[in-house]
C-alpha cells in the first residue's frame, strides 16, 4: 500500500486533511476498506484515521433522542445502557464478524459504506434514523433513507465526515434477525428488524440484503399497527395468522436478487419467516412449534 496517514485528532483535522487532495480516504476501523485494498481493488493515496477524534466517539442521549457517534464500534453497540435502550442495534452487533472485528468496525464505517448488506442499517431504517454531516459548507442532516442511495451508493459529498448517527429513544420491544450460510462470521442472506413504538401505536420493519438499499413495508406496518391491541400493549394471534400475513407483506416489499449466497426465491421466504417470527417475539405471542 502506497501513499500516507494522517491521523486527525479531532473532527476539524480530520476536515482539513480531507482537503488535501480528490484522493484522501477515512479510514475508523478499516474493517471493509482493508477489504479493498488487500484485494488490489483501490489504492489510497492519503488516508484520514478518525479512530481518535473524540467528536465522533461514544454516544449521549439528548432528549427524546440517542445520539450515536459515528466511531462507536460494534462493542460498544452490544452492551451496557445502549444496548437497553435500543437493543435490536445491539443484537444486530452481535452478529458481526469476529470479536476483533467488532472491537474495531464503527457504525460510521457501515453507513458510509452503504452495503445492502450491511447490518446496522436494517435496524437504523426502522428507527427512522438521521445522518449527521460535517463539511466545508457547514453541517447538515440526512435522513437515513435519503442518504443510502444504491449499492455503495450514498449522498456523501466531497470532503464530508459523517459525525452521528440519531435515532429515537422509543418504548416498546425491538428484534433483530438475520440469515446467514453459517452461525457466525459471514455476509448476511438477509435481515429483518421490528422495532414496536408503543407512544406512537406504530410497528416498523426494516429489511436488509433483500433489496439495493434497506426497504421499509409500510403496508405490512400498517397492517400489523390496526390489529395491536395499544392499551395492553399485546397481538392476540394464537394461530400465528396475523404475523404470517405481517411476513408475507413484508415479503413483497423486498427486491431481492440471485447471488452465490442465495436465490431470490429463498430471500424472499426468508423475510417472510424472520418478519413473522420477530413481530410475534416483539410481542410476546408463542411461536408455533
């Protein structure tokens, strides 16, 4: 690997040293650029580590919202108060990579890289998240939705640094599923997150690998929402009907495409498994045997 390191100390270092030249990189954890490079499919030329600017490190909450820094790393996802406050992105941590990989990759890194399957984003696209953005021309907000584009696709301009990731603080259950050829450590087949809003009386699903981007099912949200019972905070469905149903619309939100990993066909009867199986666990309904 040619070319230099700086690494920026603070998120106006890192801002100046992206100025440099049309080649400068960020680099966090390196967990999918390192990928890249190994490969021979780039070579840097200057790479920015912000894995020491405390800007981007940590979270705090802020009203009725979290806080998410783009270096907080996949750990940090996976346990402590975070981890109870919005668990489905903890659960979603757990299944990455390798304990290293963990302690290294940032929620940062898998935003910017806009992977479908990337595996915070399915539970961000149920939180409705908000991207933070610091430039040249000041800072802005994207909506999550808005700044994954395509495949490795995003609204990030020249000389950006995503700073946050915001997500609400909600009351009620949140699950994460996902897929994959083996138990641990591998690129997923699919994922599904339902996030319950019980101050809203809304259900929202996210899915990812299914799609180019992280889709929403709204009406497989709207569907599910009429039937919950608010006040008790339950889905009577005994049978598993309703959520077989909830599955199979989320199903048909999907895109999914045939890949060494999978078929269409098995992406999409997938979804329609975890969707169901994940609204019935949020509520707390039995799953058939």
């Amino acid at each position: 690997m040619s070319g230099s390191v700086t690494v920026a100390r603070s998120l106006d270092q890192a801002l100046d040293a992206l100025r440099s030249g049309p080649d400068a990189r960020l680099v966090a954890g390196g967990t999918d650029l390192m990928v890249e490079v190994n490969a021979g499919r780039w070579q840097p030329g200057t790479l920015v580590s912000v894995d020491r600017a405390p800007e981007l490190r940590g979270w705090h909450r802020d009203g009725d919202e979290i806080v998410l820094g783009s270096g907080l790393t996949y750990a940090e996802m996976e346990r402590g108060e975070l981890a109870r406050l919005v668990p489905a992105l903890a659960q979603a941590a757990r299944t990455v990579g390798s304990p290293q990989i963990r302690n290294a990759g940032t929620l940062g890194g898998n935003v910017v890289t806009a992977s479908p399957a990337g595996d915070t984003l399915p539970v961000l696209t149920a939180l409705d998240a908000v991207v933070q953005i610091a430039g040249p021309e000041g800072t802005r907000i994207s909506p999550l939705r808005e700044f994954v584009r395509g495949v490795k696709r995003t609204d990030l301009r020249a000389g950006e640094v995503v700073t946050a990731v915001r997500v609400p603080a909600l009351r009620g259950a949140q699950e994460f599923l996902k897929v994959g050829t083996r138990n641990a450590m591998v690129i997923s087949v699919v994922m599904v997150a339902v996030v319950v809003d019980l101050d809203g009386h809304t259900v929202r699903v996210g899915v990812g690998s299914a799609a180019p981007v992280p889709v929403r099912a709204p009406l497989a949200e709207e569907y599910v929402g009429a039937l919950v019972d608010w006040e008790r905070a339950r889905m009577d469905d005994p049978t598993g009907e309703v959520a077989a149903q909830f599955g199979e619309l989320v199903a048909q939100a999907t895109s999914p495409i045939d890949d060494h990993r999978s078929t269409a066909a098995y992406r999409r009867r997938a979804v329609a498994v975890c969707a169901a199986r994940a609204v019935r666990r949020a509520f707390q309904e039995p799953e058939s045997p």
